[in-house]
C-alpha cells in the first residue's frame, strides 16, 4: 500500500481528503504543519506528498534530498504563484477549490506511473534504512544522500 504524506492546515479538508485516499487503498501520514510533515516524511517511506502550498520551503527541502512525487493544493491560483510552485519542485498544481474525484483520478494516475517507473527503469532497493536507487546510481540513509564513487555503488 503506497503511502501520502498529506500537508493540510483546514482540518475539515484535511479529513476529508484522508478519508477519500483511504478509501481508494492509499495509507494516509496527516500534517496540519510543515514541521510535522518534515517529521513524518524522515520517518517513513512516502510515495507522494500532497501539500497545501504555503510550504514552499519545505518543498525545496524535500527537492535537496528526494526525488518523492509532489502535488500541490492551494487557494494560491495567480500565474507567479503556479510558476513558483513548479520551480520549487511540483509535479502537478491543483488550485482550491477543485474537484475530489478529478484529484483521486490524478494520484491514481500518478500511482500507476510510479509503478510502471519502477518495473521499466529498475527496482529501488531498500534494507532497514538504507535505500539504492538504481537508475539513479543514489544510496540514501533514511532522507541523507550517501555520496559513493562509482566502484562503491
């Protein structure tokens, strides 16, 4: 079951979106706040964060060390805004209010892609809290990168 790290400071939204990826099969870590988030995603393996746009920051924080997927949700709708978003490392923008079933179909999607990445481009190997990507030629312990020379990797 593919983890999403769900960063929502609307509690009712929050829940809500919760309740619904839970529903499709999805294992929901919920953050009210970007300090929670950063916690929770140190602490698991995470497939995709979702994140209410006010944490700019924090996306760029995860960009240094992850390549995790990244969707944002938020009110800010103007072209500078969306423009920021994907410079800070987005891979897709959703501007509130938006459609439940239109973001459900959107992780779906993204989910399926993710999977296919990973059967096509090589396996992403993981033991207890060290992490191989492949492809990459990367080694991860917990969120740190591990800079190895080729005859290491």
């Amino acid at each position: 079951m593919a983890k999403i790290l769900l960063l929502e400071d609307d509690t009712s939204l929050n829940r809500g979106i919760s309740l619904k990826l839970e529903k499709e099969g999805y294992e929901v870590l919920s953050a009210a706040g970007v300090s929670r988030a950063e916690e929770m995603f140190r602490e698991n393996e995470v497939a995709l964060i979702m994140e209410d746009g006010d944490g700019l920051e924090f996306c760029r924080n995860i960009r240094r060390t992850s390549d995790v997927h990244l969707i944002f949700l938020t009110a800010l709708d103007q072209e500078v805004d969306i423009v920021n978003g994907y410079d800070a490392g987005a891979d897709d923008y959703i501007t509130k209010p938006f459609s439940l079933m239109v973001l459900i179909s959107k992780v779906n999607a993204l989910m399926r892609r993710i999977g296919q990445d990973q059967e096509e481009h090589g396996q992403i190997l993981v033991s207890g809290s060290i992490r191989v990507q492949c492809r990459e030629m990367r080694v991860y312990k917990e969120e740190t990168e591990i800079l190895l020379s080729k005859k290491e990797m």
